[in-house]
C-alpha cells in the first residue's frame, strides 16, 4: 500500500481537519485535481468548493472550502482557506435560500466585496453539502 | 470645618459602589484577554504555513511583483492606526496617538502626504476633533476583531497602494499596533506593511524543510500564485496586528482597572478611619455635654 499522505486544513480560526489520508480530491482554478500518495510537489490556487479526503479506514470526509490554496509536498497536503466547514455541519436548504439572495443582489450589480465572499462561501458549501448527501445518502 | 460623619459615610458608599464596577470590569477583561490570546494562538498554524508558501514562491518567482515594489520616490504614504473602541484602559489609547502624531510629523518633515486610516472609536474621536481628515475609518471590533474586519480592510488598501498616485493611490503603507508582550508589558509598534518584505519564512524553516523552490509545480503559473497569495499575506498580517492590539486592549484594561480598584480601597480605608473619628468626636462632646449640664446642676 502506498504511504498515507498527513493531510492539514486550516483557516484562521483555526485547524479544521488533521489526519491521515490515502486520496485527496479538490476544486482548483483549472478544474477538479485529485492528489494520491507521492505526488509531485504542487501549490495551487482553489476555487470555492468540496473537499473530499478517503481516510485510512475508507471514510469520505467532505470539507466546504471557500477559495485559499492548497500545497503538497512529500506526502504532506495541507489547506489553506479563509473559512471551511465540515460537510455534516451545512444546512443545505439554508445555503441553497442563501445562495438565491447573493444571486439576486449579483444580478443587480450592487453586491460589494464582502457580499461576494460570501457568495463564494455558500457556494463551497452547497457544492459539499451536496456531495456529502450522495455519498453518504 | 471638617466634614460631617453623614458625609463621611455618604462618600464611602460612593466610593464602594465604584469599586464594585471597576472589579467588575476588571474581572471581564481578565477573562476577554484569555479569550483573545487563545484565538491568537488558533491562527497561528494558518500564519505558518502561509508565510512559508509565500516566501517559497517569492523566491522562486524573479519577477518583482506590483506590491514587492519600492516605489522610486515615494510621495504619498497611507497610516493605519490601530486603537480601542472604548476608554478605561489606563494609556493603551494615549500610547497609540502618542506614537501616530510622532510617525505623522516624521512623514510631514520628510514632506510626504499622509492618509489616515483608522481602526477603533477612539482614534478616530481624535483625530475628527481635530480637524484632521480621514480617508478611512472602522470600529466597533477593537475587542473581538474577526477574519473578515481584517479581509475589508486589507482588501481597500491594497487597492490604495496598486492605484496610481494621481488617482488618490498611495506609495507606502504605515501600520500603526500594540504588541502584546505579556499581560503587564505592551508596546505599540510601527510596521511598514507595503511594499512588502517577505523576510519572516526564511528563518523558521529548517533545512529538511527547506524545499529548492523550483520542485514545486504552480497552477496556474507561479506569477499567479503570487497574484494569489500575496493579498491573502496582508490581510494576515493586518488580522495579526488587529488581534495583537486587541489582547493588549484587554491587558491594559485589565491592568487600569485593577490599579482603580485598589485605588478605591485605599480610599475606603481612609473614609472608614475619618468616619470612624467624626462618630467618636461626636460621642465625646455629647458625653462632655451631659457631664458639664450634671456639673452644672450639682453645683
């Protein structure tokens, strides 16, 4: 079995998620990008969406990240992102009424920086939420 | 003439009742400042690891980037001054305006147009009764400031600083904060946030950690990476700063208040005996009063 990569994700308030994992799977700029043991050394941008980390034991965590960026760097991944919540934690209704007013005040141009942050926090979170309920039912 | 024992008393209720409030306050500040240290202490791992990821694209990357920049002359400077939203905190806020006047006559000597930016109620009461006009002010989170407070106003002023000078844009960025030493010692600090010197990674990586920089694979290029990463490090820095000053806030109002309350039972202490001699006083005249009139009617 290939060595388990230490993966780390972390915000400003704090660590989010530590642990052990064998496959990382994230949202970057370029697309989706999937990260297995010895992976090159890689420092990438994210865009706001699901990450999804297979533990040891073959759970699936799925983690909402807003944007930031990720590195990988002999098996270790770390996550760095403005804010992240764990994907069991998200109210996917409520993101989704959320969502639909940032939509509304992107549409009317008068959305300011702090209103498109936030668009990119829902965004990530309904992306993962929505993930965690078709893996996990 | 001296005052009378109901004065006596009246002013040592007084003086208790304050010292309730100042315990009160001072016992709050002690447990806010634990509170502030700790989040202080969650951001860390976050500060690591994004110093070292810039420091490792900085030196990868030859290009000098708009915000690394030193500008060739420099004209206009932009000051962000960090204080309190309330009072009550011994000279945390006198020491902040103290250090601001001192860095914005140096600027007026050296003949640069400074913009003020303030951060917290109090500097701000300052300078707008003084006439002085602010380019930017934002309070109420002197106590508590969030991620977000920091990203606002990080986000503004890097966009000062990339905007030309005609256009009302800015050569240097000023950050006028209190470091938190220890819970009895803060000292206000002036950082030049931009143009910015990547210099902190260098020395906490350790050499096994210490990647040759062109392993690394960048998506996109590493320009944009760069592009990237650089605004998240100012805000960093300028969350840093606002979570600094705010422990020191705490420390500082935690230090004031305890000072006040001794100060009011030294007070007590000395009203208690004064009274003590008024009732005494009067006890003694009354009794000379009876013994005179029996005295007076033996004889």
């Amino acid at each position: 079995m290939a060595t388990p990569m230490q993966v780390e994700v972390v915000s400003p308030e704090g660590q989010i998620w530590e642990g052990q994992s064998v496959g990382v799977s994230v949202r970057n700029v370029e697309g989706s990008l999937g990260i297995l043991s010895d992976h090159e050394p890689l420092l990438t941008i994210l865009a706001p969406g699901a990450a999804e980390i297979i533990t040891l034991d073959g759970r699936r965590e799925v983690i909402a990240v807003s944007g930031g960026f990720m590195t990988v760097n002999e098996n270790v991944v770390t996550i760095l992102t403005d804010s992240a919540e764990m994907g069991h934690e998200i109210s996917l209704e409520e993101a989704r009424r959320e969502l639909a007013q940032l939509e509304e005040l992107r549409g009317e141009g008068d959305n300011d920086d702090e209103d498109e942050h936030r668009y990119n926090q829902v965004l990530s979170q309904i992306r993962a939420a929505e993930k965690y309920h078709e893996l996990h039912g | 003439m001296p005052a009378t024992l109901r004065e006596l008393r009246e002013r040592r209720k007084s003086v208790s009742a304050t010292m309730k409030i100042t315990k009160a306050m001072e016992l709050i500040a002690a447990s806010r400042v634990m509170r502030a240290q700790a989040r202080a202490r969650q951001a860390v791992p976050y500060n690591e690891q994004l110093v070292r990821a810039v420091s490792d694209v900085a030196t990868y990357s030859s290009e000098d980037h708009p915000l690394t920049m030193e500008p060739a002359e420099s004209r206009r400077v932009a000051m962000l001054v960090v204080s309190a939203d309330r009072g009550l905190a011994g000279a945390y806020n006198a020491n902040v305006i103290r250090v601001a006047e001192g860095l914005l006559k140096r600027f007026d000597e050296e003949g640069k147009e400074v913009e003020v930016y303030t951060c917290g109620r109090k500097v701000r009461d300052y300078f707008t009764f003084r006439g002085r006009e602010l380019a930017g002010s934002w309070f109420g989170f002197s106590e508590k400031p969030s991620y977000a407070d920091a990203r606002t106003i990080g986000k503004l002023l890097i966009d000062q600083f990339l905007e030309d000078d005609d256009k009302g844009g800015v050569d240097e960025l000023h950050l006028v904060f209190t470091r938190f030493k220890s819970m009895v010692s803060q000292q206000v600090q002036i950082v030049r946030l931009l143009p910015l010197e990547v210099v902190e990674g260098e020395e906490e990586l350790s050499p096994t950690e210490q990647l040759i920089p062109d392993e690394y694979h960048y998506e996109p290029k590493a320009e944009e990476v760069l592009d990237a990463l650089l605004p998240l490090y100012i805000i960093n820095r300028i969350h840093f700063a606002l979570m600094e000053s705010a422990a020191s806030e705490l420390a500082a109002r935690q230090q004031a208040m305890h000072s006040a309350t001794d100060n009011a039972k030294q007070l007590i202490d000395g009203l208690t005996r004064d009274a003590n001699q008024a009732r005494q006083a009067e006890i003694t005249q009354e009794i000379n009063e009876i013994v005179g009139g029996a005295g007076a009617l033996a004889a």
